[in-house]
C-alpha cells in the first residue's frame, strides 16, 4: 500500500540505518553496531536510484527467446531452491574519501551488508528459452525515473555476459534471511549476483530480456565504469568497525574487530598494522569460510599511551589486495583503499 508516497506493508522492517537521503532512499549499515555475519533488513544497506515501486509478482521474459513468457513468483518458488550468505556492497563504497570529490551519493563504509538469500538459480528460470545466438542477458527492474541530466525516463537495467548468467550461483531470490524480500530490498523478486558490486543485482525484477548483442544502456556504459569498462567483481576491503576513529580508549588489551570482503575471490588473509607499517597482528580465513560473504575479524592488541593509527588490509585468493591510497576515477567507484582508524590511548 502506498502511503504519503512510501510503499508500506506488514514486511517492512523497522529501519536502523544512517539516511543519506530519502528520496530515492539510500541509507548505509551501521557497521559499528553490528555482530555477526548476518545483518538483519531493517539494517542492511538500501541503494535504490528511483522511487520504490511496487515490484511485481511475476517476471516477462522475452528476447532472443524460442517463446516469450511469463514466469510467476509461485512457480519460481516450486524451482529447486537454493540459500546464498552473499555479501552485497555498492560500487560507490568509500566516495566520500576521494579528492578532489566526485559526484554522486557520498558513501562512508557502510553502502555494504550481507544476507541469506534464497531462490533458483537463473539458469533454471530462463535457460531452455535461449536461442544460440544469446550472447548477454538484460535484466530490468521496476524501477523508473529520470537521471539527472539525461532529459528522458528510463527504467534501472543491467546485463550479464552469457557465461556469468548460465552460473550456478546467479539467483532469483524471493527470501531474505528467511523472509519475503521487503520492498526496499527489492521484493518480491530481485536478482542476487554473488562476488559483483551491487549495480548487477537487480531490484524489483520485471523484465528478463535475452540479447544477440552487448547491451549499451544508460546504466552499463554511462554509470557504474571506470575508464569506460563496465564494473564487475568486488575489490577486497577490510574495514575495522570497534573501536571508531577518534576514540579514547583504556590502556592494557583492545580488542579491533572488524569486515573482510572481497567478490573477485575469497578473502584468505586479514592484516592489521600501524600505519608505519608495525605488524600487530595476522589471521587467515578458514577454507571453508563461506565464498561470497565477508569474514568477521578480531586481534587483541596492546598499545602504548599516545596516539596510534591502524590500518586492517584483506588480500585474496588471486593476490589482490587494497592500495595505501584511493585510486580516483571520475564516478568515485571501487575505492578499497586501507582507511585509518585514529585512537588515542589514555594514560
């Protein structure tokens, strides 16, 4: 039902979020509140680029297609199902950071949450529809307005290459964390595509479109690049969330606790030093840590009486690690650098 121009049902959880806007609502997760791998709806983050509409219960798909069709959310829920602990982050995480300052909404740390998702695997929706010359598939949201400075309505629309879409971990979701996907979460159908930044994982899906050609709309090659390049997977991030930058604290043992993520591969690796580059402490991820979401991470330190800068770094299975200083690029996109965590132990 909307109300006063805010969808509202008995789904909506109850927002404990830091609001960078209203409308269209985006808002970031409370990092230093947070325990556990799970961050509940009501405090997970919410991009949203439009007004929240009222997602639609079933999905059309169309396009290089031996038949159009239309598939219902009761039919994708008789699919066999699977549950995905993914973490989901916005490729504008740590904009703020960047000079000089580019557009665009000015995340801090917390465009960035991880939930259990669950639904079919696309492949299982779409795939004995394709016809061999698929080459992208185009998803569409419900979503529609007008970007600034393009003078015309469109919808939210991403597309994936053929050979990610036809992978087992590309979800239709329909739960999250157990529950219906409340609206501002893109209910009650999203697409769920683990390991990318968030733009790949269309909200309120609508429409499944099968393309013969790359798609080049607003979304694929005006936002979400870097030097022209459309983004993808995730840049591992370690963020450190207790104790806060600037805090007083007691002398004797602190513990620094904190995220690591990383979508291009797994995180194997979480460091935590002084910004002189002082070793205080290294840990591994455990092999069977779960692939697409972060690992929550602790070291118990001892400090000397003064001022300390601390930096946490992840490196991943593929080598890749953050840079000491933001990488700028025009839109603000993938800034993992290591940020500083400024504390000051008291005598």
């Amino acid at each position: 039902m909307l109300v006063r121009g805010r969808w509202q049902t008995d789904r909506v959880p109850e927002r404990d979020l830091l609001v960078l806007s209203d409308e269209p609502l985006n808002a970031e997760t409370k990092l230093d509140s947070q325990r556990g791998p799970i961050v509940p709806a009501g405090r997970h983050y919410v991009r949203t680029h439009f007004g929240i509409p009222s997602g639609p219960s079933e999905i059309v798909i169309t396009g290089a297609v031996r038949e159009s069709t239309t598939v219902t959310l009761d039919a994708i829920r008789m699919l066999p199902s699977r549950t995905l602990a993914v973490t989901l982050e916005c490729a504008g995480n740590g904009r703020k950071f960047l000079e000089p300052p580019t557009p665009g909404e000015q995340w801090g740390l917390g465009a960035v949450g991880t939930a259990k998702w669950t639904g079919t695997t696309l492949r299982s929706v779409t795939e004995r529809a394709w016809l061999p010359s698929a080459v992208e598939v185009l998803f569409r949201g419900a979503d529609e307005g007008e970007p600034k400075g393009l003078g015309r309505r469109i919808a939210y629309e991403r597309s994936l290459p053929l050979e990610i879409a036809r992978g087992d971990d590309v979800l239709v979701a329909y739960a999250m964390n157990g529950q219906p996907i409340p609206p501002e979460h893109g209910g009650p159908l999203r697409l769920i595509v683990p390991g990318w930044y968030g733009m790949a994982s269309v909200k309120w899906l609508a429409e499944i479109e099968v393309l013969d050609r790359p798609f080049d709309g607003f979304f694929q090659k005006d936002r979400y690049v870097i030097d022209g390049r459309p983004l993808r997977g995730i840049e591992p991030r370690a963020v450190i969330t207790w104790p806060a930058d600037g805090a007083n604290v007691s002398p004797g043992s602190l513990d620094v606790r904190g995220y690591a993520w990383s979508g291009r591969a797994p995180v194997v690796r979480i460091d935590l030093t002084k910004s002189d580059g002082t070793p205080l402490g290294s840990t591994t991820v455990p092999p069977d840590a779960p692939t697409f979401a972060w690992h929550e991470f602790s070291f118990r330190v001892s400090l000397a009486t003064g001022e300390h800068i601390l930096f946490a770094h992840a490196t991943d299975r593929e080598g890749n690690t953050q840079p000491l200083s933001p990488r700028w690029n025009a839109l603000g996109y993938a800034n993992n650098a290591v940020r500083p965590t400024r504390i000051r132990v008291r005598g």
